[in-house]
C-alpha cells in the first residue's frame, strides 16, 4: 500500500472537520488514513493553526542554525585552547620544580598573534 504523505496544512485541515463534528471513521475513509494517525496528528497539532504551523516551521530553522554556530564555536574554542597547549603559549605553573615567581616573567603572545594560526577574526 503507498504511504500518502499530508503536509501540515492538510493535517490541520482534517482536524478541523474532526473538531467539526465529522466522526473519525469517515475521515478515515475519506482520507484514506488509519485511526491512530488522526489520534497522533491530533496529539502532536491539538488546537493549531496553518499559521502557528509556519512559524513552528521557522522556529526549527532558526534553532538548527544556532546549533551550528554554537558548534562551530565550541570547536573553534578547543582548537585555540589545544594549540595554545601545544606551543608553550600557556602559563606554566612549574618549571623544573621551580615555581614560576622565582623564575621572572614569562612571556605570553597577544590573542591576535596567537589566533592567527587559526581563521578566527578577532
């Protein structure tokens, strides 16, 4: 049997000739849907408009492309925090067993030299 594919404006559509007064068995036929699909729909888009449902639509957008960023920097961040390890730019704690104060000032780069290994704007 091929599976039919509703978009949510349809969805909604149907649910609103349930709300109507129409019984499920006959939107069942009429649509050529099972019962637990109506049940599901009707759980999942209770009391929605075709409207709330593009922008539900756009809010999934806008959160997936946050996810992104966010990522992005997350990996950005311990790309910067594992080269910064890697080349001795971090401030030692120890030397030799000495502490740091005894040994006179350590040199550290600037951010904008240290981020220029990476393409990161600062």
């Amino acid at each position: 049997m091929k599976k039919i594919r509703f978009t949510e404006a349809q969805i909604v559509e149907i649910l609103k000739e349930l709300d109507g007064g129409t019984p499920a068995t006959e939107l069942t036929r009429k649509h050529g849907i099972h019962a637990n699909t109506i049940r599901l729909w009707r759980d999942k888009y209770a009391g929605m408009q075709t409207s709330d449902l593009v922008r539900m639509k756009q809010l999934e957008v806008e959160n997936t492309q946050m996810r992104r960023i966010i990522t992005r920097q997350a990996l950005e961040i311990d790309a910067v925090k594992e080269l910064i390890s890697k080349n001795g730019w971090a401030r030692a704690t120890q030397r030799s067993g000495r502490s740091v104060a005894h040994q006179g000032p350590v040199h550290v780069p600037g951010l904008r030299y240290r981020c220029t290994a990476l393409p990161i704007a600062v």
